[in-house]
C-alpha cells in the first residue's frame, strides 16, 4: 500500500507502509523517483532519474508541507 499525500506540478508524494520507521516520503514524477528523510533533518536518500532542478523543487514542496506529510504519516502508521 502506497498512500497519496499529495500531488504537486506533476509530482505525486507517498509512502510505502512498513518500509522503515524513521520519518521519509517518497515523490514520483515521471521519469524518476526519489526518497527524502525528514529526520533527523530534511535530506535526500536515493534519487532514480530525478534532475537537480526537480530535486530543488521538491525538497522546497516538502518543507512546505512538512505539517502535512507528518500529520499523514503518524495517521497511517500510528506514530
């Protein structure tokens, strides 16, 4: 199961459930996919095809909706 977060200029965020526990999001556009941690602090994991300037524009879309994606994963997972 992939839960939607939300969608943003054709980026789609998500999680997998019981990937892992600490706090990350998923994000696919098409053409490549990356993984982002929230903690200990906002970093890139693994990015699949992504540019740099879409990567910029993601980690940006996150720290936007930081609230939103914790609120989504403590709801989904519990936490």
């Amino acid at each position: 199961m992939s839960p939607t977060i939300f969608r943003d200029g054709g980026f789609r965020f998500y999680f997998f459930s019981r990937e892992e526990t600490r706090i990350h999001v998923h994000v696919y556009h098409t053409g490549g996919e990356a993984k982002f941690w929230l903690e200990p602090q906002l970093e890139l994991a693994q990015n699949y095809g992504l540019t740099d300037r879409q990567l910029s524009k993601v980690s940006r879309l996150i720290q936007e909706h930081e609230d939103e994606i914790r609120a989504a994963w403590e709801k989904h997972f519990g936490g």
